[in-house]
C-alpha cells in the first residue's frame, strides 16, 4: 500500500489524494498551519508498506517541524516534490529503503532521483552483507556527494541523527560544526559496520564451502582444492568417489536425523584411516568425495579397503543396530589435468562398482570407458526400440516336476536391435531401470503378455515387475486394468517380484499386494536366497510362491551343501503354504535331486527355452530340450 503525501503546514490538496494507514497523518486538510517554518520535504521511498510503518516514525522524531511523505518509487517521490514546491519546500532528503526488493529497482530510483535533483540529499538503507548494493549506488551517482548510507540491523537513534546531520546540511548548504559531529558519529558507526560486514562475509565464503553436517569440506571446496593442486601441478592425484549402499533404507526406517548420525559417524571413520595430506568431502547426501597424491596400486588397494571396512562397521544409530557398506570409484590423474575429467572418471568407476555387487571398488580404465559409451549407446536406443517394435515376447514353460505337464509360461523381453543384433536382457534392464524406460517398457510387456495369453490361451502367465515398477503407486491398478483389456481372469496372472522391490518402500508394497491379491492375482517371489531378508517379508507378505535361484540349482548335482538348502527352502515353503518353483534345471539329474527336495515346479532349458507365443507346444514336456 502506497501511502499519502503529509505536510504539517497549512491545507493543501494534492492531486493524488489517497487514504491514511494507520499510524500516519490523516492529510493536509486540518494540519496545524503554525508549522510554516518547514523549508524541507523529506520522503520515505520504499515498494514495502512495513519499510514506510517503520521509518516515518523515525523521520517524525528526527524533524518534527519539517515535511513528511511515503512513495513507492521514485516517480512518485518527484511528483511529491514538485508540489511540494509551491509551499516553498526547496530542499528534499529521499529515505530510501529497497532492502529484499532488488538491487536493480534501488538502482534505478536512486538514478531518477539524482538526475532530476542534483542537491537532494540520498539516504540508503542496505543489508550489511550486501556489497553488490552500495557498488551499484555508487556506480550510477557518480558521486558519493549527498548520499549517505546505512546499513542493517539499523538502530534507531543512528538513523535519527543521520537524519537530523542531513537536514542541516540542507538548511545551511554547508557542512555546520554540528553537522560535522554528526557526521564524525556516523563514520564511526559505518566503521564498525563496514568490519562486522567484513566478518559476515568471511562467515558466508567458508559456509559457501563447508557442509554444515559433518563440517568439512562441501562439494564446492572439494572441487576447488582439486583443481588448485591440479594447476600446481603436485605429485599426480587421486579421486576416490565413495557412495553408500542401501542408505536410503536407514532414513526410510529410522528417519533423517538418524541418517545424518551414520553419515557422520562415517565420515569421521574415513577421516581417521587417510594419509597426511588427503581431502576429505561430503559431496551430498551419502557421497564423499577424497583426494589422495601419488599412491602405488597397492597402497590404493590398502586405502580404499579401509574405507570399505569403516563404511560396512556395524552402528548403534538411534538406538538401533545399523550395518551399510559402500560403493567406490578410483580415477587416477594420468596425463590429464582437468578436474572435471577426474570427476567423470571416478564416477564412472563408482557406478561400475555398484553395478558389479556393492561393497568394493573400482579403479577407472579405457574399457570402463567403452562400457559406458555402449552404455550410453543402449540407453538412447531404448525409447526407438519401443516405439518402432523391436520389443519382442517369448515365453518359458513352468511344469510340475513330477509329469512335467505344463502350468503356466514366464513372460520374458527379448530386444532384436537392427544396429547391434540381439541385446541381452541383464544388458537393457538395469539401464531401463535408471533412466526409467522401465516403466513404459514394463506397461508394453505387461500389455503384451496378457493379449497372448487370451489369444493362444496360456494356462497362466508369469509377468516380472522390476522395483520401480512394483513402486507405482498405482501399479495394481494398471495390471487389473491391463487384464480386462486383453479379458483375461486375473487368476491366470502371477506376478514375481524381488525381495529388493518389497523392502525399498513396504508400506507401498504392502498396498499394491493388497489390490493383487484381492483381485485373485498370485505373488512369487524372485531370485529367493540371494538377498538378505527374505524369511522376514515371506512372514509379513502372503506370497504364494518361492522361485529358487538358478545359482543354488546349478551346483546342486556337485555341492552337497545347495542340495541342503533347497530341501531347507522347500520345506519352509511347505510349512507356510507356498509352492516352490526351481529356476534353471538344465539337466535330468538336477530335476530328480529337485523332486526328491521338495520342489513341485520346475522351470528351465531342460523343458523349453523361451519361445514366441505361436510357437508354443502346450500340454506336456515329455522330450526335453537341453
């Protein structure tokens, strides 16, 4: 809200009358006309009404005698003024307050001002941090002469009699012995502010680049240092990128301030095993970054497993037992002296290493290069080869052990590019799973899968949800939907999930199995043995069926120990009510250990390889196919 012009002298109407706010004079309608003495306009310019409320007080104590008004800009303010001057107010003093506006808006008022008014007195309030400020004040005056600046927190009395020093130079045209004192005070005050300035921005540059958390270096300061020594040209150096597993787990189950305790708690363990010189830096989040100078490969490998060993210790965070590992990448300097080539390299490394299992580490190479340039190759053809049909579904026969009569068929992708022929599955899917293709992809082959099992009459099919799939929030939904479209019942759908898709967000796994199970859909949970809470979620989950890794079934015709525990698995499976299917079985030995552990289910090349739908052969697998 703008607020009216008010001069304590005799009646006046201007041309913009506009209502009071309250705390300020109604108008000039009723002013004590005794006041004719006032010879000085004095107006308060700021776009914020809270600016006005608090200085016209201020002004108001500082000269009472004299003429007092509130505008938003400056053209406003010279309007003021020029009528102003027909009562004889010949010299004016612009308060202006433009602080959380905007340094061009200031810029732009004090410019109006000093070329329409060359004698006008400028008084500016600034924050005391902000420099950028008075440099362009000064830039676009030209002059320091008749502007004055105050700095925040502001007090009172200071911004009185810098008023009042003001004033007087504008009564006399000179500098008084009074004004001079004033003066003298105000120095003194923007001295000491000019060095508390200086002590606010030291505390900014460090904040600028140190991580509140743990109170080392942040991204930004990590970044500088290594290319500080890089242009020094030390010994050569070496990024590591460390990156913790799993650590959204602890901040989903325990919360965030729990997973603040452990990243500190790391990075003082990493702190405590680096040589002499290193940098240390929490990057974000759960990423640290180090630099290490001149290390042999094996004082690299003593390094990075003593940061292996402090990341994977076992905690007691919030008063629970808490156990992560980590994740590393290494790039070492080479003959290349560009941070940022550093910085991709040990990033590449990093995401190798969590591609290959977690929990180590791994030093950049050219062929990590290739990798990611094929990588990347297959990640810019994943969007072409769906929507131009190089997607393709086969199918693999799920038979009872014992007949080997056909139960059902798993839904499988096959991806025929015309560049680079026949591309792997364990290639595409991680990648589709990053960028998060997964999600159109999986909608296609969820569509897909339950079309060819209506049109060739499939006794059920089997249909995999990757983990960022089975998070949707409405993933039930889509499958019951898809169901309907293709008008199969949803008791011929059975969907296999990772234990990794259940513990990342329980709450929504629990919902979506919910609207599965509910609508008649059966639950298998995938890859059994190979995670690390298995027997917790089959307890909470009603899953109905366990699918036995093909790594337990590969070697149990040589170890006597996978034997053990596949018999184990299925007799838990039994005592729970679930049925066990054994993936991989490959030769007839396997199938006869299999049947004699308690596996009902069977599936693998043994009895069928995937195989388009048309080509299906249903009934019995009585000539296996090796």
């Amino acid at each position: 809200m703008v607020r009216p012009l008010v001069l304590r002298v005799s009646p006046i109407s201007f041309s913009k009358p506009r209502p009071a706010s309250p705390g300020s004079f109604s108008d000039l309608a009723g002013q004590d006309a005794g006041m004719a003495s006032s010879t000085i306009l004095t107006v308060v310019v700021s776009p914020r009404a809270e600016a006005l409320q608090t200085l016209e007080p201020l002004v108001r104590q500082a000269m009472p005698s004299e003429t007092l008004a509130s505008a938003a800009d400056a053209s406003e303010a010279l309007s003021f003024f020029e009528q102003a001057r027909y009562l004889g107010r010949t010299a004016a003093i612009f308060l202006l307050d433009y602080r959380g506006v905007g340094v061009d808006d200031l810029t732009t008022c004090v410019l109006e001002l000093r070329q329409a008014l060359r004698d006008a007195e400028l008084l500016i309030l600034v924050e005391a941090t902000d420099s950028p400020a008075l440099a362009a004040c000064l830039k676009v005056a030209g002059s320091t002469e008749r502007m004055t600046f105050l700095t925040a927190p502001m007090e009172p009395l200071l911004v009185v009699r810098t008023l009042r020093a003001v004033a007087e130079r504008q009564r006399t045209g000179a500098h008084s012995k009074r004004a001079l004192r004033d003066s003298t005070e105000v120095i003194k005050g923007l001295e000491l502010q000019i060095q508390e300035l200086r002590t606010r921005l030291d505390i900014a540059k460090h904040a600028a680049r140190h991580d509140h958390l743990t109170g080392g270096l942040n991204r930004t300061g990590f970044v500088e240092e290594l290319t500080a020594r890089l242009a020094r040209n030390r010994q050569m150096q070496n990024v590591i990128m460390v990156d913790l597993d799993r650590f959204k787990a602890v901040n989903d189950t325990l919360g965030h301030a729990a997973g603040d305790e452990l990243v500190r708690k790391i990075c003082t363990g990493m702190a405590g095993v680096l040589p002499n010189g290193a940098i240390l830096a929490r990057l974000g989040g759960d990423e640290f970054g180090i630099v290490v100078e001149a290390l042999t490969d094996v004082g690299m490998n003593e390094l990075c497993n003593k940061v292996l060993k402090v990341a994977s210790q076992c905690r007691i965070i919030a008063g629970h037992e808490v156990q992560v590992s980590a994740s590393i990448g290494v790039a070492r300097q080479g003959s290349t002296h560009s941070e940022v080539e550093l910085l991709r390299q040990a990033d590449l490394a990093l995401y190798a290493a969590k591609r290959e299992g977690r929990n180590r580490y791994r030093v950049f190479d050219n062929d990590l290069d290739e990798v990611t340039q094929y990588r990347l190759t297959i990640e810019n053809g994943l969007e072409r080869a769906l929507n131009s049909g190089q997607f393709k579904m086969v199918y693999q026969p799920i038979v009872k052990a014992d007949t080997r009569a056909i139960l059902g068929y798993e839904a499988l992708v096959r991806w025929d590019s015309p560049d680079y022929g026949s591309i792997p599955p364990d290639q595409f899917i991680p990648i589709a799973e990053e960028t998060g293709l997964i999600l159109d992809i999986g909608d296609w082959i969820a569509r897909e899968a339950l079309r060819d099992c209506r049109k060739w009459n499939l006794p059920y099919v089997s249909i995999n949800l990757s983990s960022r799939q089975f998070l949707r929030h409405n993933v039930g939904e889509r499958i019951l939907r898809y169901a309907a479209d293709a008008h199969v019942d949803p008791r011929r759908i059975q969907i296999e999930l990772t234990e990794t898709a259940i513990i990342d967000d329980v709450e929504r796994a629990s919902y979506n199995l919910g609207v599965l199970r509910d609508a008649g859909v059966r639950v298998a949970l995938d890859d059994f043995g190979t995670g690390y809470s298995s027997l917790v979620y089959l307890k909470q989950f009603a899953i109905d069926c366990i699918k036995i890794d093909k790594s337990f079934v590969d070697n149990i015709t040589r170890e006597r120990q996978s034997a053990v525990i596949v018999a184990s698995v299925a007799k838990l499976a039994e005592s729970l009510g679930m049925s066990v299917i054994a993936e991989g079985v490959e030769t007839e030995d396997q199938r006869t250990i299999l049947i004699a552990s308690g596996c009902g289910m069977l599936q693998g090349f043994h009895f069928g390889r995937p195989t388009p739908a048309g080509e299906l052969i249903p009934g019995h697998m009585d000539d296996p196919k090796v």
